[in-house]
C-alpha cells in the first residue's frame, strides 16, 4: 500500500515534472438516450436520444488524466482534415499546462468513436477511422518534433490505439532508440499482438486481452499473470510489465519479483480508459519517485476510480486522496454475506485462498505470512477467533486486543481480500462453507494437525504450509512485554 505521506509528495512533486506523450488520438462521441420501442423496419430498438457527449480519447484520454493533476505534458498525435480534428484542436487548446502539436494528414480521418447508449447500456458503436502507417513527409514531422520535446521530458509514454504512429516497427523502434540515447524511460501501452516492436521500453502496460494476444497464456489469475509477464520480459519485448486486470487489479512483474496490487474497486463499470488511466499515473509517479511499486500502487488508485466510471475519463486529486483514505470497512464481512464475494470471485475463476488464527498483537511473522500466501493465490480470506474463542484457547488474559481491533489491523493490509471472524475453537464451519481452493497454515503444523486439510483435499484443493519467521511470536512478544515491566 502506499502511505499518505508518500501520496502526498508523489501528488505534489508530479507537478514539477514534464511528461512527453506520443500516440493516437480520437474523439470519443456519447449519445444518451431511451429505448421503449423496436423498429417496424428492422428487429432493432429505437434511440431517443436525448443528449451527447464529446470527450478527448485514446491517447487525448492520457493526456486529460496528465493534465487532471496540474502536471505539465508535451504532445503528438495525428488528425485528419475533418470536423473531428478541428475539434480536437479546439478542446486541446482550453487545457493547462499543454505543448502539443496535433500533425494534420489530409489522406486520413481523424478516429471518431460514437457510442450509443440507452437506459444505462451500451447498444453498440460506429468507428470513422483510417488505419495505415505513415508516409515519409509525416514521419519526418514526427520525429523533428519528437527531437524537440524529448529533451524537455522527464518520462515518455506511447500511448498505441493501432491506428498510425506505431504500425511499423521500424519506425516505433527508431523512436525507442531516440530515447534511450536520450536516457529517457519508455512506458508503453501496447496494441495488437505484436509486442516486438516496444524492444527497449522500459515499461509495457497491457490489459488481460493484450496480454494473451501476444503470449497466449491468459492471466486469469495471479500464477498465469506472472507467467505472461515473465514470457515478454524472456522475449525481451520489455524490461517490466504492468498488466491490467480489471477488477483483479494490477500485476506488477520484473525479472526476478512480481506482486499483485488488488482493486480497490468494488464494482466496475465501465473499464473503457482504465488502461489510459493507469500509465499516466503510473509514469507520473515513477518520474517523480523512481519506485515500480510506489508508482503501480497510485496507478491503481487510479484505475480503481477509473472502472467505476462511464467512458473515457480523467482522475483528479481529490478523488485520489478520497479512495486512499477508505476504511475499507467492506473487508470485514459476517457469514451472511459471504456468499456474494464467493460465487463473483468462482464466476471469474479466480484461486481462493483460507488461512485462520488469533492475530493477537499483529506482528512481522504475521505479516510475511500473509505476504506470502496472497502471492499463491488470487484472494486471501482470513478468518479470526472472536474474543471469546480466543479466551477458550489462550486463556482469560488474551486477546491484548480486542476484535474490532484486530479486524481493523488486517483489513488495512493491501494483501488481505476478505477478514471473518468466528466463535468456535476451529474454524471448520467456515471452510466447509467457504470451500477454498487453497488452505494456507504456518510450517510448524503437520498437514494431518490442519484443520480443514482432509476437506479441502477431498473436494480438489491443496494445503500449503508457510515457513515461520525465525523468532516472530505472538507469545515471545508477550513475554518480551511482561519482562520489560
């Protein structure tokens, strides 16, 4: 997780830093209306419209998120000779904080996406494009105004859509190589299946669909993310990934480390944009902080405010500081409504994992525990003795801290899903409702003394035990404690 003191100089050193962005715009068109009739015509509805919205996309959408935080961006994209260029420029020309040159093609359209949306739903989509790859006298504009704003830059990002500045690799590569001799990082979010063309980036961001495009290994969940990741980083096709998945999060894998950054988002929306999102803050704060996990931790802030929304949208400061401030109060959850997360979280195929005990004075031991089971597992429920099992169990001295207490510790933890409490001595009840795919449980339990093994065997699952951390108790800290009085 990242603090609030980190937030706040990430948030306020963004500022001083100049971001170049070069990539694919387009003009994202929403019409709003009803549907209560179908057409006599056709077996199709009929729209009442009765609005329409104009917002910046594509690579415009990076820059609205850049230009969202106060943070100074240089920019170039491609539009044609049409009333959607013109409109662009238009709308660019009102931002803050914004060199940017938009090169005019007279041979192509400029992309116009039209989404028509009734009663709360997309009904479907018309695109004005023309997809073709550049002709010599715009590539040398491009790279003359390449050369110029990349000095200035701090980070580059390509912000590829696969309409025109990146579809040969030869010219994508040769802009690659400006700026590494430049000593410039490159953060790409790539497009189609051909990852080969971002040799010498620094950071690829693709989505789930993205990545198994080019890898053919779906990151369905947390082992098959990393191992998507680790195939690029082998191609060589980039030096790290930040893969985006949805309400699954981010996956964040390097050559030899990968974690796994869980949404914040409790029900997403609309995912249109979230890619945008994501690398301009992650870039952002990786000009400022030049920490991977720091930066993937505000991004994915971001994301998760991002998912909640329709369309193509910036993110603002205040909406940051506001998620990273949660209580997360939904973590803690009663036997009642487990149900709901179960079957979301079955639906999506994702790997749940159990593990249970007191949780008394939450210490260091406990924590690389935990830190370890959420690597082995997509979501981590733990389950804790209530106060009065604990008193069963440890005596009438404990628990130090109350429930409430111990609840509020383990849902701050970025790598906890779900925190349960129950009231008996073991918690059998709960994994025979819960049916996890693992059972997680410390090194210092044989298998056949783990309650819940046997089930959870039978019905598929496996057991996996944990090596403690040498002189990490519970009870070692109490007696610490008790001598020092």
């Amino acid at each position: 997780m990242i603090n609030q003191s980190k937030l706040e100089y990430i948030i306020t050193n963004i500022q001083s830093k100049k971001v170049l962005v070069v990539g694919d715009i387009m003009l994202d068109k929403y019409v709003f209306g009803h549907v209560d009739r179908i057409s006599p015509e056709a077996p199709i509805p009929i729209i009442s419209v009765k609005d329409t919205r104009l917002l910046e996309g594509g690579a415009g959408n990076v820059i609205k998120n850049l230009n969202s935080l106060n943070i100074k961006t240089s920019f170039i994209s491609l539009i044609g000779n049409d009333a959607s260029g013109k409109t662009l420029k238009t709308r660019l020309k009102k931002l803050k904080n914004l060199e940017y040159v938009l090169i005019q093609d007279n041979n192509r359209k400029t992309t116009l996406k039209t989404r028509y949306i009734a009663n709360g739903q997309q009904l479907f989509r018309t695109d004005e494009e023309t997809i073709s790859s550049l002709d010599s006298a715009i590539k040398k504009k491009v790279l003359q105004y390449f050369k110029l704003f990349i000095k200035q830059a701090d980070i580059v990002i390509f912000s590829d859509y696969g309409k025109a500045l990146f579809i040969e690799d030869n010219f994508c590569q040769k802009l690659i190589k400006l700026a590494n001799k430049e000593k410039k990082k490159i953060i790409v979010d790539p497009k189609g299946n051909n990852f080969e063309k971002y040799k010498g980036s620094f950071f690829i961001t693709p989505n789930a669909k993205e990545a198994f495009n080019a890898t053919n290994i779906e990151p369905k969940n947390n082992n098959l993310a990393e191992q998507s990741g680790r195939y690029i980083i082998e191609k060589k096709w980039s030096q790290n990934i930040l893969l985006t998945r949805g309400e699954n999060g981010l996956s964040l894998i390097e050559k030899n480390n990968t974690y796994h950054l869980k949404s914040k988002a409790e029900e997403v929306f609309d995912v249109t944009g979230a890619g945008d999102t994501v690398i301009a803050l992650f870039a952002a704060a990786l000009s400022v902080t030049n920490n991977k996990i720091e930066s993937a931790h505000f991004a994915n802030l971001g994301a998760s405010i991002a998912v909640k929304k329709l369309g193509t949208t910036s993110i603002n400061k205040d909406e940051i500081y506001k998620i990273s401030k949660e209580d997360n109060q939904s973590k803690i959850i009663s036997p009642k409504n487990l149900s709901n997360n179960i079957n979301k979280w079955r639906d999506n195929n994702l790997i749940i994992g159990f593990t249970n005990g007191c949780f008394d004075l939450v210490h260091a031991g406990h924590i690389d525990m935990l830190e370890k089971a959420s690597k082995a597992c997509d979501k981590l429920i733990v389950a804790i003795n209530s106060d009065q099992s604990i008193r069963k169990l440890k005596g009438k001295k404990r628990p130090i801290l109350d429930l409430k207490s111990r609840e509020k510790l383990l849902r701050s933890l970025q790598v906890v899903d779900l925190v349960i409490s129950f009231d008996e001595i073991t918690p059998i009840k709960l994994i025979k409702k819960i049916k996890p795919n693992v059972l997680f449980k410390g090194a210092d339990y044989k298998t056949e003394e783990i309650v819940g093994a046997d089930f959870i065997k039978k019905n598929g699952g496996s057991v996996i035990r944990i090596a403690l951390t040498k002189n990490q108790s519970t009870s070692n800290l109490i007696s610490k404690l008790n001598n020092n009085n």
